[in-house]
C-alpha cells in the first residue's frame, strides 16, 4: 500500500480530499497574508508553544499510541497569530495528512481535535483534560463558534487518537495569540 497525503474539507466526517479546495487552503495560509478573521497590523511576534514533554511510543502501561502519518498536521484556517477579533468567533480546523474520527472510534490515521485556550503546558502521554481551557470535539466536530472574554488570549489545536491522547509524534497547530475587542 502506498502513502498518501490528502487535505480535509472543514466538514463533520469527511474523510476524502477536497477537489478544487485546495487553493483555499494554501491562500489562508500563505505567507504575507494578513487579516484572517480580524485586523492583523504587519507580522506579529510568534507566540512561544506550550510546553510539552517527549512522546512516547508506548506509555508505561503499555498503551502504544497512535502513530501521526509523517508530515501530518492541524491549524487553524481562517485565524492568524496577532489577529484582532470580536467574542464570539468561529474558528475553523484544518487538517493535512489525516481524517477526522469521532472519539472512541479506532480507524488508522485519523483523529479528533482539540482546542486549548490560554494553556501553557500540557502532557502529550496522557488523554487531554476535558474542561474551559481544554475543548474536546470527540464528535468530529471541524469548528466551533468561541466566546472569549475581552483582552488577549491563547489558542492551540491539538489531534488526537480515540481515547483523546495526542498522536506519536504529536499533531499540533502553531500557538497563536488573538486579541479579542
């Protein structure tokens, strides 16, 4: 069997590639694009990633993670590092390289995503909280209408395998900083 690479259509179990979308996907992440979803004022300082420790292949209770298919990765389509945006928003996942499953579903090389809000670190060996700051979408789930409060926030999403532990190596978008107004 051959590898394969395919680009996910932001739409609920949807697992096959998205003719003639594909240029949608490389414009909103283009370099020098600016905007996303609000004002974006030239390039804005990287914001730094959450801590994390090394991915292990097989945890000490000898659960083996799902193996991430190389060059497989998560962001987010519509929002850029330093956008200014108005509470509520809607943020829409991109996925490359995999499918999304809803959680509790064992199907290779997909997964469920995740987002984590103001987070700073976070353990890539165990399932991911379920909480404010860690936002499951076990359903399959491609976007979520976001309230924040006004001021500055963090956003990540994180991939992750049926039982909501991150993939080996794990998928994860960029850290970015939005300001809500």
């Amino acid at each position: 069997m051959r590898p394969f690479t395919f680009t996910l259509c932001v739409l609920p179990f949807v697992l096959g590639g998205c003719a003639g979308h594909h240029e949608h996907h490389r414009q909103m992440m283009g370099a020098g694009m600016g905007g996303g979803m609000g004002g974006h004022a030239g390039h804005a300082v990287a914001t730094p990633p959450a801590r994390t420790d090394s991915s292990l292949a097989m945890l000490p209770s000898g659960y083996k993670k799902v193996v991430a298919p190389a060059g497989s990765r998560v962001y987010f389509i519509d929002l850029k590092n330093g956008d200014t945006v108005a509470s509520p928003l809607t943020v829409h996942f991109g996925l490359q390289g995999m499918g999304v499953a809803p959680a509790g579903m064992e199907k290779e090389g997909t997964g469920h995503h995740h987002l984590l809000v103001d987070v700073d670190a976070f353990d890539v060996n165990a399932p991911l909280p379920a909480d404010a700051r860690h936002r499951h979408f076990g359903a399959g789930q491609t976007e979520v209408s976001l309230t924040l409060t006004p001021g500055t926030h963090t956003l990540q999403l994180v991939l992750a395998d049926q039982n909501h532990i991150p993939h080996h190596p794990p998928v994860m978008s960029e850290r970015i900083t939005v300001t809500v107004k």
